[in-house]
C-alpha cells in the first residue's frame, strides 16, 4: 500500500449484507462478460480495482480464461477471502487502492459498481493511466442517481455501514475525467436480459419505481480505452 491509502475489515460494516452484494452482482458480472468487446484472453494481464471477496475475476476466468490478473481492494479481510477462494487460479489478491503500483502491466481492467465510492475522479483517472498499456481498457460500471427521486436516500442508507462516501457523480463528471487524461471514452446503458429479483432484505431506494428506474434508465457501462 501507499502511504496516502487507510485499509480497513470490510468496506462494508455487515457481514451479512457484504455477502448478499456478492451474490445480488452475479447477473451482472456475467452481463458484462457477454458484452466485453475482448473475447480472447489468453495473453492479458488483467485488473479489478474494488475486487471485494474477488468473485468477479474468479467469474471471468471460468468463461474467458486469462493469463494473470491482480484484485486489488482496501478490506483486509475481503482480500483474505479472496485469497483463500482462488485456488489454483493464476490471481494475486491484494490489500491496496494503487494500481499505478504496476506501470504498464495490464491489458484489461474493471471497476464494477465501485466508481462511486471515489470521490477524486481525476486521481482515479491518473492511476488508471499508469497502470494500463497503451490500447487498454478499462470498463467501468455505474448507475447515475443524479436525476432519481431516491438519489439521497440510496446515500444516505449507504454510508450507513460504509467506511466510505457514496458520491453522486454525474455521467459527464465521469466521462470528462477520463477524456481529460487522454482516453477515448465509449458508454452504453446497461439493461437487464432477465427478470429483476424484488427483495426485502436489501432496501436503498425508497420504493420499487425509483429502484426500477435505476436499473433500466439508470445503470451504464463506460468502456476507456488509453491512447
């Protein structure tokens, strides 16, 4: 870890509902899988920054099988999990929010459902440059909030258990940072391809509609590519 870097347990002060986040983004890690442009990863180095317990990496490998690929996280205890889950596979989870760390190494980086919990875009963007190739790509989930009626309910339930702010950026606040530090920057909205589950255990919007609304008028993925 760098010196500026404050690790914790667990991003998130429940147990419980850390695990039921890993598995409510099953749907979706395996949505993005099916649009990655890549199909072919034999020879990538392989990034996910925010890689919690590390089940998306593990996801991926079973689907399009990597050469390497590094998680990295600031929950000491989440990166333990991950590390005792991997097994065989050829992954290195780590304790660390500094991918810039790795100058140049890799070919393909996620930051899924995450984004949000940084507040320094531009910093994030700067990393990102680094650690990257010329012609990676990072893909970036998001759900933009700034235009939903439960914008400050869904941070305020949030930073209820989080060590961390839920920060409300806009689309355009994430696009120009990125565009600024020389990528090309792609977007699509992100639409569920299956019924959406209705639960009571995990509640952040103030009713159906506005969760909804989040998913299918509200949720993106920003494809960066560095120049």
């Amino acid at each position: 870890m760098t010196v500026n870097e404050q690790s914790y347990e667990v991003w998130w002060n429940n147990d419980e509902g850390e695990s039921l986040m890993e598995e409510g983004h099953l749907k979706g890690w395996m949505q993005l899988i099916s649009t990655i442009k890549e199909d072919d990863l034999s020879d990538y180095s392989v990034l996910d920054f925010g890689c919690n317990r590390g089940g998306f990496l593990r996801l991926l490998h079973q689907f399009k099988p990597y050469k390497e690929a590094i998680g990295i996280d600031l929950g000491r205890d989440s990166i333990e999990i991950a590390n005792e889950r991997k097994g065989s596979l050829p992954i290195d989870y780590m304790v660390s929010g500094s991918p810039e760390q790795f100058e140049g190494k890799f070919d393909l980086a996620f930051c899924l459902s995450v984004i949000y919990l940084i507040d320094d875009l531009k910093t994030h963007a700067w990393k990102l440059s680094k650690a990257l190739k010329p012609g990676g790509v990072y893909y970036v989930t998001y759900t933009d909030l700034t235009t939903n009626p439960s914008q400050d309910f869904f941070k305020e339930e949030i930073e209820k258990y989080s060590h961390l702010q839920a920060n409300m950026h806009t689309l355009d606040d994430i696009a120009s940072a990125f565009s600024n530090e020389g990528f090309r920057v792609e977007i699509k909205r992100k639409v569920p391809t299956d019924f959406v589950a209705v639960s009571n255990e995990e509640k952040y919007f103030r009713n159906l509609s506005d969760e909804l609304m989040s998913i299918y008028e509200n949720s993106y993925i920003f494809r960066f590519t560095r120049l």
